[in-house]
C-alpha cells in the first residue's frame, strides 16, 4: 500500500492538466485532479479557444452572406442575424467538449476533486474540506487576464469587458474599442467588426501581432484595415470612464504626447494574460515565482520542490492550448519513469481570423540575429496566394507563405502563413522542422493539386529563387 492516497494529482483541468491526468492514468498511474470549475477543460473549452472559434466560425458565414461573398459565387442571400441562436450553438459546442472530458475522465478512472487546491505541504494538497495526498503533484492552472490599471472590466455591464464578457456580448456593439493589437483582440474582433459593429483597436507598438515574423505583421495591418477596422498603433490607453452604457477612453501616443478621447459602447481589454498562482500556497512548500509571475521548471517539468511539477500557461513559453497539452503529456510520462520531451522550439501558433495568421519556428528578424546580424545566413522564399490556384479559384487572395532557412545548409528555421486554411498548412511545415527538413525537402515533396498547402511547396522552392508559378 502506498503512504499516498494518489500517484499523481492534477491542479487545474485545462487541456494542460486534463491531459497530463489522462496520460498518467493511461500510464497505470492513480490519479486524482482538482478543478475549481463547474466543468472541466479549463480556459481553452470554456472561455478561449473553443467558444471563441464558434463564434469565429459563425461570424465568418454570416460576414460571406452579408458582405457579397457569397454574391460573387452567384449565391444570393439576405442574411438576418439571430444573435441569441448564434450564441447558442457557441454554448453547445462548449458543453458538448466539456462533458466530453468528463466521460473521459470517467473511462480512464480519473477522481475529479472538485474545489480550489491548495498546498499543505508539498505532498498535500487541500480541496474543500477534504485533504488529499499524492506521490507528484503537478501545477497546470493556467493563467487569466491581465489587468489594465484605470480600465476596469465589469463583464456583468457589457460596456468594459475582458475576453469572456467578449465572447457573450447580447447585442453587437455600435463602437467597439479593442485594446490590444494581439491575438484576442484581432480574433475577438474580428468577430464583432464582422456582425456590424465599428471596431478601432488601440496598439501600445508599431505594429500588431508582436512575436509574429516582421513582413505577417505588415501584412496583417493592411489586412484588418482592408475589413474596415481602425487601427490607432503606437497608442496607449490612458484611462477609461464608464456613464450607464457609453464608456470615454483617454488615448495617448505612446512615446508621450497630447492627448485624446474616443468613445465606444463597448471596450474590450486584452493586453495579455498573466499565470494562475495566487491562492495556490506556493508559500507553504518554499516554491517562488519569477519575476513574469510564472513557475520555472527544468526541461522536464520539475519545479524545485522534490515530487512538484508545472506545465502549461503557469511557466515560461507561449500560452498556447496544444503547447500545454503536449507538456501533460510529456510531464506525466517523465512521472512515469519514461522519456517525455517536448521541443520548444517548434510550437506553432495561429491566429484564427480570415485569413488565418500562423506560423512556426523562427521569425526573418529572429534568424538573423541568431545568425550575428549577418543577412547572408539567412535565406527566405515567399510565394504569394494570389498565384495559389485554389486560393485564387476560392476568391481568398489575401496573404502568402514565407520560408526562412539557413543559407548554408538550407534547413528550415522557420515557416510563415497568411492564407484562409493557414492554421493547417502550418501543419506540414511543424513536422517538415521537428524531422530536420531543408527547404529542398519540401520542395521535392508531392502536394496535391489544387490545395492552398501547394504554396508552402512554391515558397520552399522559392528559397532557391525557382518556384514555378511566380
Ligand atoms: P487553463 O486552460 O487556464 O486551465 C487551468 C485550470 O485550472 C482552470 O480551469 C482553473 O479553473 C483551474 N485552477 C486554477 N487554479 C486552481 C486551483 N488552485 N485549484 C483548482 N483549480 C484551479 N490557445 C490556443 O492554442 N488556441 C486558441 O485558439 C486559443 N484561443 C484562446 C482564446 C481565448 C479567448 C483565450 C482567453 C485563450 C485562448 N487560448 C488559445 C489560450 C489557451 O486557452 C491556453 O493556453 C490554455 O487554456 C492553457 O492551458 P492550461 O491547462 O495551462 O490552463
Ligand atoms: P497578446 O500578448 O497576444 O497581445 C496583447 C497586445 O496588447 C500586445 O500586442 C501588446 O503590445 C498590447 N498591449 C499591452 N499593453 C497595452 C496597453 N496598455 N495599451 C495598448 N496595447 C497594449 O495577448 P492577448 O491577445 O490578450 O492574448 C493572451 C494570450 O492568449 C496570448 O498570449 C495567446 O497565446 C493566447 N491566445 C491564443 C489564441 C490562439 O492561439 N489563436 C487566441 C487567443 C488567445
């Protein structure tokens, strides 16, 4: 009999820690996972990634309808928005993918504690009323919304609101104002600007989307202002009043300057999100966070308290749902007495707008200050998808893929998309990485006719200057 009512427990049930739960019972390992939410699957199925793409995705149907799209495919429609059975397919989805971890959680005997953890000691943990103890102890709780000081959220009103008073809005707003030129922001916005609200979105830097390559980011203003959002770049929000359902924003530029007001009926903050460890004791097992607030591991997910681990957006590394799920699995593995690794350095990211953003590996600008600033190291192929039959024959021209390698020994370093499907293309470029392909590898690989991933095959051939059909 073991001294610990568990081998593993989980804090938090975000696709981080339902996964590692899943894996380390899979492994043979008993497990038990705490979730302060009504439901399982943490940010990502509840409030982010799932109810986000919903809304996404119906948005984008009603935007064709509306916006002549489907017009110029000599579809005629008079589309009429039903805001509330738009919001219902949206909760649909969510409670479909929630229950879903239930029964998963059920079929793999997973105990579900439900409540708040926090640490006795650093083999046990307090839920409730009842204390629970366990060989491993893995941190995934995953992070929230950063606060903006002088811009209060209040989800309840509909006038200031974070990502999750967003994603329920119960009339499309006149004016919107998005602070934040990042992925919830555009994403976000995107939705609304599509269902007829005026969207401006206030941008601290010079440009939007930061950590995307320099040419994605250019693009991606020319895009957004192409769909008719404002765009004020190098602005900081100042303050914010709120008088019944109209909220007066104070703007200045962000190198210092005169001031401005703008109006919206609706204002939505998301400047960033920070890591859950309040209320966690990290106090009472000697564990501190880093000066960004985040838990630091080794490479193998443990913390510096013997039988501790994190994974997720609670460490280091882009806050992204399938980088977390990997190092569940990854973590849970190590627990297991087995090689769980997880390369960081091939994490894709999307931005699920239309078109899609998405890229992997490194940045131009990245590659070539890795590379000592010497431009000559770095190699780069750019196709447009204007000149993609398929993106051309679905009327999507926007965008282009661009392959960044290493002048001498042409392995890819990393790959960039801005087309309708980008999020999948990106796909092939992620695996063509973690097997070490060069740009000539995916030149000489065989992609069907007619499919928006040929243009990852031009952009590598482009590397060489010889794609064929520019
Ligand atoms: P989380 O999903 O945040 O889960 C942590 C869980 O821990 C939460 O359920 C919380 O209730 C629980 N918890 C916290 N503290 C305790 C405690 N003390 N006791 C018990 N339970 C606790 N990422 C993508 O990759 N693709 C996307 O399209 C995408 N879209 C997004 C859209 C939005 C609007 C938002 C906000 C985020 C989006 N993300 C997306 C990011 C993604 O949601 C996160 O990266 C992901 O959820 C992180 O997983 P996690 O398991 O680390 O934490
Ligand atoms: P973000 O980090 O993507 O963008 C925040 C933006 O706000 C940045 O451009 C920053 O320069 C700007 N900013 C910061 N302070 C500001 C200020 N005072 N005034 C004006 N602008 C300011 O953060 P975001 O969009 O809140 O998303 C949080 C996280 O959620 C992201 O890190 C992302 O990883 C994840 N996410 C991922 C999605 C996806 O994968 N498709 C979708 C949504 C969120």
């Amino acid at each position: 009999m073991s001294e610990f009512d568990y081998d593993v427990l989980v804090i938090g049930a975000g696709p981080g820690g339902y996964v590692a739960a899943i894996r380390a019972a899979q492994l043979g390992l008993k497990t038990a996972c705490a979730e302060s939410r009504e439901t399982l699957g943490g940010t990502c199925l509840n409030v982010g990634c799932i109810p986000s793409k919903a809304m996404l995705h119906a948005s984008e149907y009603y935007d064709a309808a509306a916006n002549g799209a489907m017009e110029s495919m000599g579809i005629e429609v008079k589309p009429k928005l039903n805001l509330t059975a738009m919001h219902g397919q949206r909760t649909d989805a969510v409670d479909g993918l929630t229950k879903g971890i239930e029964f998963l959680f059920k079929k793999n005997k997973i105990d579900w504690k439900k409540g708040l953890a926090t640490f006795q000691d650093a083999h046990t943990i307090k839920v409730g009323d009842e204390s629970v103890t366990a060989k491993n102890i893995i941190i995934a709780t995953g992070s929230s919304v950063t606060p903006l000081p002088g811009v209060e959220v209040d989800n309840a009103k509909q006038v200031v609101v974070d990502s999750t008073g967003a994603l329920e809005l119960k009339k499309v707003p006149k004016k919107m104002v998005v602070i934040g030129g990042g992925v919830i922001g555009l994403e976000l916005g995107s939705v609304w600007n599509r269902l007829g609200a005026e969207v401006t979105v206030v941008e601290f830097l010079d440009q939007l989307l930061p950590g995307m390559d320099g040419d994605v980011r250019k693009e991606a203003a020319k895009i957004f202002k192409k769909q008719g959002m404002e765009l004020k770049l190098k602005t900081k929000v100042t303050g914010c009043t709120v008088k019944g359902k109209k909220a007066t924003l104070t703007l200045e530029p962000a190198a210092g300057g005169d001031e401005e007001t703008l109006e919206a009926d609706c204002v939505l903050v998301s400047i960033g999100r920070k890591p859950n460890t309040e209320g966690l004791g990290l106090e009472n097992i000697g564990l501190e966070t880093n000066q960004r607030g985040q838990i630091e591991t080794d490479h193998d997910f443990r913390t510096k308290v013997d039988g501790v681990w994190a994974i997720g957006d609670v460490v280091p590394g882009p806050m992204l749902a399938h980088k977390a799920e990997d190092e569940g699995i990854a973590c849970a593995e190590n627990i297991a007495g087995q090689t769980g690794i997880v390369n960081h350095d091939i994490i894709p990211g999307v931005v699920y707008t239309m078109p899609e953003f998405a890229g992997v590996g490194l940045t131009t600008e990245e590659a070539i200050e890795k590379a000592g600033g010497d431009k000559t190291k770095v190699k780069v192929g750019k196709f447009p998808m204007m000149a993609n039959s398929r993106a051309k024959t679905n009327h999507e021209p926007d965008g282009f893929v661009k392959v960044v390698a290493d002048a001498e020994t042409d392995r890819v370093l990393g790959v960039w998309c801005i087309a309708s499907v980008a999020g999948t293309m990106i796909a092939q470029a992620a695996q063509a990485m973690e097997f070490g392909a060069t740009s000539e590898d995916i030149a000489y690989t065989c992609h069907a006719h007619p499919t928006h991933s040929e243009a990852v095959k031009e952009a590598a051939m482009a590397v060489q200057g010889k794609p064929i059909h520019i």
